[in-house]
C-alpha cells in the first residue's frame, strides 16, 4: 500500500458468539462496501479464536463517515444482538510503516 503519512488503521478485535445466521455473507458485503467508501486504503483479518479486522483510511473523517454509513450500521447492531460476545475498536494513527517481502 503506497500512501502519503500519516494515515488511519481501524483495528477490530473480537470473539464470535455460536450464531452464525448471516455472518459470512455480511462479513463479505461489508469489506465490498468498505472498499467502495471515499478515503478507504485496504484491509486485513485473521480469526483463531480471537478475530482481527483492520481497515486502513486516509483520515479520521473517513472513518467517520464509513461509521454512519446505513448498511454498516445495521450489521454493527446485528453484531452485537447475535455474532459478538466481545468486541473491542482501537482508532490508529499510522506514521511509519516497513515490511520484508521474499
């Protein structure tokens, strides 16, 4: 990911309940919408238990706005009425990134 610093990480941290009724569908549909929103840079997740989301953007008002977003809000209620038992969101501010590639 090439952008200008600093930049925004969203980092969502949680546990999934036993209901999966529309998860993965949602899930899919929500990253789709995410990549869509103005100021959104990419995303990575991993689950082993504990699921890790985290969407970069170019500002904190973009974040903001993907927040209030309709479809999203919906399915942030539907998280927490069925898939979460636990989440946590942490707001990042990026200023330096490197990485190692083979």
């Amino acid at each position: 990911m090439l952008v200008n610093k600093p930049y925004y990480a969203v980092i969502f941290s949680n546990y999934r309940t036993d209901v999966d009724e529309g998860y993965n569908e949602t899930a899919i549909l929500m990253e789709e919408l995410a990549r869509k929103q103005p100021g959104f840079l990419e995303f990575e997740s991993a689950r082993s238990g504990l699921g890790i989301s985290v969407s970069y953007w170019k500002s904190m008002e973009a974040i903001a706005n993907w927040k209030q977003q309709l479809d999203h809000k919906l399915a942030q209620q539907k998280g927490i009425s069925d898939w979460y038992s636990w989440y946590k969101v942490r707001i990042c501010e990026v200023q330096r990134e490197y990485e190692f590639k083979k």
